[in-house]
C-alpha cells in the first residue's frame, strides 16, 4: 500500500518502522521542528529523525487548512494515511484525500479516554485495562468507528512511561494487521455509553496533595511520571516523584514514617523513583544515602 504516515513524538515512531517494513511510506508529515534546549536551537521531532533515517520524504507544514497545503496531500495519490499522535486537526479534505481514507492509532478502549492524555487518565481513575484501536477518523474528537483493538491490563507498577511504551509496540503491531486487511475490515460505530474525555495534563496537577487516600496519591505519582512529575517540596527542595505503591500505614499526612514511605489521609505511600531539581532520576535509597535519614520529616 502506499501510505501517508503523520505523526510526531516517540509514541509514533514504533509505527513508522512497522509501517514501512511493510508498505510503500510516500511522505511522512510531522510538527515542525521547535526551539529547545539551553541554546534554543530548532529540534526535529523524533518522528522526522527518524523517517530522515529511513530515507522518506518529510513534510512539516505549520497547519492544513490552506487549500495548497490540501492539493500537495492529495496529489500524492495515498491508499491511506496513518495518523499517530500527530497534533494537528486534519480537515475534511484531508481526511477524504486517501483512497481508504485516514486511519488513527488511538491509545485507549474507545469510547474510553477519547483526547489528548488517554495513557495518564487511564491510570490516574484507576483503569484495570486500556489498549490501543485503530479508527477510521472522522471530523469528531475521536468519534470514528473502530476497526481493531487490543487490550492490556494496567498493574500496579505501571508508570505513564512504562505503558506508553508497551502501547506504542501493541499499536505498531495493530497497525501492520489493520493495513494488511484493508478494504475488508469491519468498521464498528463506537457506543454512546461509557464516553469520557482525556483532557491534557495540566502541571498544577502535578503537586501532591498528602490528605489523599494512598490508592489516589499512588496512581497520581505513576501516571505523571515522568512529565511532568508529581513533586512535594521536601527540607532540601523541589522533589519529583517518579514511582510509588500504595501500602499500610498511619500518621500526618506527609509525615516520612521509614524510609521513603510517607503517610497519606488514609494509608501511606512507598516511593520508590524520584529526582531531585537538577539532578538525575535515582532510587529512594540511592536518595536517603544522600541526605541522610527522613524518618518524621513532613512533606508539603
């Protein structure tokens, strides 16, 4: 098939492999680089590294909604296009241009989690399983019928990162069976019931709040990890936490009861990960040799 792939961060690129291992990739379009770092020179995005490794021809245009930037789409005479975490809205020229039209790896069980965090929402309610569909889009958020899914359970040591991970492989493996079974798959309309909707991360979110109950504060930490980090200020600075699991315990909320658990409005927390500001991410006990013992400390 020959295929559009647009897509933009680490989450997409397992696809882009897989794809074009399997297909005939005629153009990859991707977020225009940005500024970063401390010389704020323009990055490419992993997904233009990549295609540019791979020889494929990039095309990172500011929006689609031009009338030009929607002819040189459809001029390239796609089966279909592979839309992957690609953060730009694909208006409905767009979405028609490709002979089996535009295909969407979504990270969830849809209608479960539709928008832009559904990795982080899954864990933060407590979701005992998520999974990848791959949908045939349409102008809604994440409203078109479903073609594929696959589930995987959360467990408990899931942070964001550790699911994002597996999910970007089981969307790069679903993607290759959906393409390869094109025209004949059956598109399924998605229920009306159980919808929710992921909203971004916003970082005021991030800091913890310890009167929750363990279970919450838990899921808070492993599913901001490791962006943007849930933190609490602790008596040598800013603290990010990277890892946790909700365990017994009493006492102040806040309080350091042994080692690196803490207590919590009911229950207590045992961190596991977490980084200092401006250092590397390390071990609890890699950071209690560092700064001594915290045993009664408070945590705000």
């Amino acid at each position: 098939m020959r295929v559009i792939f647009m897509g933009t961060p680490d989450f997409s690129v397992p696809a882009l492999e897989a794809i074009h291992s399997a297909h005939e990739v005629v153009c990859v379009y991707t977020q225009p680089p940005r500024p970063a770092g401390r010389g704020k020179q323009p990055r490419l995005t992993p997904v233009h590294a990549r295609a540019l490794a791979l020889g494929l021809e990039v095309r990172h245009p500011a929006s689609l909604k031009g009338a030009a930037e929607q002819a040189e789409f459809a001029a390239l005479g796609a089966d279909v296009a592979v839309v992957v975490a690609y953060g730009l809205i694909l208006p409905q020229a767009v979405l028609d241009a490709p002979r089996f039209g535009c295909l969407n790896i979504h990270a969830s069980l849809l209608p479960r989690w539709r928008g832009a965090a559904p990795i982080q929402r899954a864990i933060l309610a407590g979701d005992c399983e998520t999974g990848i569909c791959i949908m045939q889009m349409e102008a809604g958020l994440d409203t078109g019928p479903v073609l594929l899914r696959a589930q995987t359970p959360i467990t408990e040591g899931d942070t964001a990162q550790y699911l994002h991970d597996r999910l970007s492989q089981m969307g790069a493996e679903l993607i290759v069976q959906a393409l390869a079974q094109l025209p004949g798959l059956m598109a399924v309309p998605q229920s009306d019931l159980g919808v929710t909707y992921a909203a971004k991360i916003d970082k005021a979110e991030a800091r913890v709040d310890w009167t929750r109950p363990a279970p919450e504060v838990a899921r808070q930490i492993r599913a901001l990890s490791p962006f943007p980090g849930a933190w609490c200020e602790a008596p040598f600075g800013r603290l990010k936490l990277l890892d946790a699991r909700a365990v017994e315990g009493q006492g102040q909320p806040g309080t350091v009861l042994e080692g690196l658990t803490i207590a919590c409005g009911t229950g207590a927390v045992q961190v596991l990960a977490v980084q200092r500001e401006g250092k590397r991410a390390m071990q609890a006990q890699e950071l209690l040799r560092g700064v001594g013992n915290l045993d009664g400390v408070v945590l705000r």
